[in-house]
C-alpha cells in the first residue's frame, strides 16, 4: 500500500504550484476588473450572508482548537516516553505511575490487553487508542477491520462540517449569493473526506516496527487530525472570504437579469405610486378641513411678508442681482422650466374634443 505523506504533497504543489499560481491570479485580477467596472456599487452584508459567515467562523474556530493537543486523545507512548518495543508491563507500570492514586483506568486495562503484540501496537499509531480499546470485533491479523471500526469516527467531523457547509449555503439563509456556492463547498468538503479515508486506509501501519528511538515514532492518527482540523479551517475561511467578497459585489458580481431589474423597477414605480397617493390624502384632507386650511394660509401669508420684507432691504437686493448676474444664465433657467413644465403636462392632449 502507498501511503500519502507529506513530502508527497510537497512534490505535488512544487510540480503544479508554479502552472497553477499564475492562472489563479490572473483569473482573481481579471475578476476584480470586471467587478471595478461594472455598474454595480458595492453594498453592505446581507443579514443572510452576515449569519452564514459566523456559522463558517464558528466551524473553522472548532476544527482548529480540535487540532490542539488536550483535546485530542492521550498517546501512551509519547506520555510515557516508551519505545514501541517496550515490555507492556514496564509500559503500563509508568503509566499507572501517572494516573491519580497510582491506578490504572478500566480504559487502560483493557488496552493494556489490547497491546499484547507489535502489529497491535503499530495499529494503535494509525487508529488511536479509541479504536483499540472499544472496537469489539477487531483483530491484529486483520487490519481492515480496524479501518471498517474507525471509518464512522472517520466521516462524523465531516459529516459536521458538510452540515455547516451546506447551512451556510443554503438559499434559505444566505439567498443566491450562497446557493451560487453551494455545489463547490460540498465537493471540497467530499474531497477531504474521502482524502482522509484513502489516507487512512493506504497507510502502513508497520513502519514503525522498526522505529527504535521514541522520537522518530510516526504519530500518524495524531498528524491526521491536526491536518483535517487545519484542512477544514482553510475551507471554510476562503468560503467565507468568496461569500463577503460576492454579497458585497466587490469581486464575482454579476449585473441583474432583465427580469430583475424590471421587477426592481416596478417595485419602485408601486412606492412611488403609494406615496404620491398617501400624499393626495393628506392633501385632500388639509384643504376640506378649515382649521387646517386657515393655518396654512396663515403660514404663507406670513411666509410672504417676510420674504417681501428681506426683499425690501437694498443689500439684500444687491447681493442676489449679483449672484444672478455672475452666477446664473436667467434665461437659460427660465427656458429649461418653461421646457419642463411642457413636457409635465402636455396641453394638447389635455383638450377637451369638440362637439
């Protein structure tokens, strides 16, 4: 079996990485090209979007603290600084030695059963001692059914994580923006799953029969839950970044359809419409009612008198003929009403027909 390590990966992004890099940001600067001259101004978050945002942030914050080693499961090997050829009762001697009141766990009985043979202990650096210790039908002479056991602790963090990925995508919660998305997120979250699987079920488990010193055991069930946790956490941060960048029109923003603006357009013309309507009532109200009637002549009239009494001062007169002089083509602005108000109302179409 070929097991996928990461000088593997390293080849892999050394041998693509310089074809791929250009492309990518060529195609990112391309799209923010487009998106600077496009008509669309940028916008705020959408409340949607802001929702599925904290949902991404909320995800990669708990995939990454699942990458710190206390709250993953304890190595045995590395707490005792034991080699993996070490007597299991010299091992479990100094682990007793490091549990309270000097006593071994039921956990640890029965994995100390478990640790008999040296296949045994080098499945417990690919699995982990959950696998060891509760799986109740796996043997060392059959490593594959120590995979079939973990295959289910394997897929929930991803199962999770496809949860949030397709919540924070869904249509429901972050409209188009997010369901544009949607079918990228899920294949990259099936990607690492089944990337896990294959690395998992690839691995040598017997390369470290021959390890002799401690330090140079592979830790290969610890090294994979730091790489899915760090893996994921990426994930949904470039989500998260693409989700920002689309709701706000910045970068990937695409001009309404015909249909869209036209339905756009005629929920403007309707508020208009209701406006102007609420506006003729409020109208229709002050000039059938006295009380209200009078006190907005009175208002006019007083309006009147004072303006003719600013008028009446000669500074003030000197300084508007000079502002209308220097400043303002009277005629021009006389014309430009007179052209307006003709096309406001065209008088023509307004006469009656004769008899």
């Amino acid at each position: 079996m070929v097991a996928i390590d990461l000088a593997a990966l390293q080849t892999l992004l050394f041998t693509f990485g310089p074809l791929l890099l250009p492309r990518l940001i060529s195609w990112v600067r391309t799209q923010r090209v487009v998106s600077q001259t496009s008509p669309i101004l940028i916008q705020s978050i959408p409340s949607g979007v802001s929702h599925a945002l904290n949902i991404l942030s909320i995800s990669a914050i708990l995939f990454l603290a699942s990458t710190i080693p206390r709250f993953g499961p304890e190595n045995i090997f590395a707490l005792t600084s034991s080699r993996i050829q070490t007597p299991t009762d010299v091992l479990f001697t100094r682990l007793g030695s490091l549990r309270p009141r000097a006593t071994l766990t039921e956990s640890d009985q029965i994995l100390r059963l478990r640790l008999a043979s040296l296949d045994a202990r080098c499945l417990y650096f690919t699995y982990g001692p959950d696998v060891l210790t509760h799986c109740p039908f796996c043997i060392s002479d059959e490593p594959n059914t120590y995979f079939y056991y973990a295959l289910s602790s394997l897929l929930l963090p991803h199962f999770l994580h496809l949860f949030a990925l397709g919540l924070a995508t869904s249509s429901a919660l972050a409209g188009k923006y997010g369901s544009k998305w949607r079918t990228s997120a899920v294949a990259i979250g099936v990607v690492l799953a089944l990337f896990e699987c294959y690395s998992v079920g690839t691995h040598d488990s017997k390369a470290n029969a021959r390890v002799i010193r401690p330090e140079d055991l592979d830790l290969f069930h610890w090294r994979m839950r730091t790489v899915r946790g760090i893996m994921i956490a990426i994930t949904d941060a470039g989500l998260a970044c693409v989700l920002w960048a689309a709701s706000t029109n910045r970068i990937f923003a695409v001009p309404p359809s015909p249909s869209e603006r036209m339905d756009a357009s005629l929920t403007l013309l309707e508020n208009v419409r209701a406006r102007l309507t609420a506006l003729g009532v409020v109208r229709n109200v002050v000039v059938r009612n006295e009380g209200l009637r009078k006190h907005g002549e009175g208002y006019w009239r007083r309006e009147g008198q004072i303006m003719a009494q600013v008028m009446d001062d000669k500074e003030v007169v000197d300084g508007v003929r000079n502002a209308l002089a220097n400043r303002i083509n009277v005629a021009k602005v006389e014309e430009d009403a007179k052209k307006y108000a003709e096309r406001l109302v065209d008088w023509n179409k307004m006469q009656l027909p004769k008899k």
